[in-house]
C-alpha cells in the first residue's frame, strides 16, 4: 500500500488570496485592525503559526485558545464567502487526472497534508471540486508543527486502513521547501512541485527525492510499479 499526502495551497490549488483576505477580514472584525496579514509570509506555514505572527505583530504576544477559536469561526465564514462571491480558484495542471488514477486503485491511499486548519482545508476543496478525492490528512488544526501534522496524517491513514495491510511507501507532495523540509523529517519520500512561488531551482537547493514541473510529470516517476 502506498500513501500520498497532499499540500493544497500552491500544490493542487491557486486561490488568489482568499484565504489571507478572509484572514484580514476576520481579523478586522474581531479587533478592528486593518490588513494584519501585510508583511507575513504564508508560504509552507499552518494556519496557527500564521495568526500567532499576526497576534505578534498587532499585539506584541501570541494568541489565547479562546481567541484562536473564535478566529477561526469567523475565519472559515469569511473564507466561504470570499470563495463564493469570486468564485477565482484554479486546480493546477496534472492534479485531476493523477487524483483520478490514484483514487481508483486499491494500492493507493490518497490523504492531505496541509497547514490548513481542517474545516479551513475542506471548504477550499469544496470550491475547487476535489473533495471527493480526500477522506482524512494532517492539517494545521492538528498541530502548528508541520512534521509533526504530517505525522498525523500517516498515523490517521494506518487507522483508516483498519487492516493488516501495512504502508511501504509514503510520499509528501507539495511546493514549497518546508514541504520537503518537514516531509523528509517525518520519514516520507519528498515530491516537490514548483506550482507556487518557488521555481524548480529554489526547490533543489532543499534535496527532495523528486522534483518536479508540475503533476502532469507524476507518471514519469513510475511511482505506481
């Protein structure tokens, strides 16, 4: 059995910053500050690292429990209507046709591993069309450690086995060098994809096991042997 955990942002979608200004937005109605996320780099990170540096930012601390709750309530809200009202999501090239290929055979398991809060993760699938293709993952709801929400997202995916069969391989597919960084800390084989804002050369420099253009170039790898 084989499993793959998917990035989303960068990796299997383009939403234009939808999510950064429902981040704002959600931000702004909370504490009434404009554009917190002005100057904070979203590239590999999760979500929760991403509002403790708007938190640091704004206040000068991190964020309490119940303030990260409630942000994420609204959060989630502004991020449904950004998607709807615009409508500007792209699934990139390849990620249909291999999710198609992996999800019909039985020696594949397909699950998401994403700094994306999960309810975050879901409602940008929804939009995009792909959520059918996912049942489970690590998301940053589970952890601001990526490592450590990767991890997660392996151990979910032997329990949703409920079998004897046993994961030989596993590979971590995204776009940024924090994917590779932390995918490779985690015991994965690296596929880096240079649909986001790092170019093949920059990816290099990070040593994934497989570099890639975009998923269009996935059947090269023989992977599925």
């Amino acid at each position: 059995m084989k499993l793959f955990l998917f990035d989303i942002d960068g990796t299997l979608i383009h939403s234009f910053g939808a999510g950064q200004r429902a981040a704002d937005s959600a931000f702004e109605k909370m504490f009434g500050i404009k554009k917190a996320m002005d100057g904070i780099s979203t590239d590999g990170m999760t979500d929760p690292l991403i509002l403790s540096q708007m938190f640091m930012k704004s206040f000068g601390r991190n964020y309490e429990e119940s303030e990260s709750a409630t942000f994420y309530k609204e959060y989630v809200k502004f991020l449904d209507c950004e998607l709807e009202s615009s409508g500007n999501i792209k699934v990139l090239p390849g990620v249909i046709k291999i999710l198609k290929l992996l999800k019909q055979r039985d020696d594949c398991l397909l699950g998401l591993g994403t700094g994306n809060i999960e309810d975050g993760a879901w409602v940008k699938l929804n939009y995009a069309g792909l959520k059918q293709y996912f049942s489970f993952g690590g998301f940053g709801s589970d952890s601001e450690n990526r490592e450590e929400l990767i991890r997660m997202g392996i151990d979910k995916g032997k329990m949703l086995l409920n079998c004897d069969c046993k994961i030989e391989d596993i590979f971590v597919i995204g776009d940024t060098p924090l994917d590779i960084i932390h995918g490779k800390g985690a015991g994965a084989t690296t596929i880096a994809i240079a649909t986001g804002h790092f170019n093949k050369k920059a990816l290099k420099e990070y040593n994934p096991d497989y570099l890639l253009k975009n998923l269009n170039e996935i059947n090269n790898l023989n992977l599925l042997n």
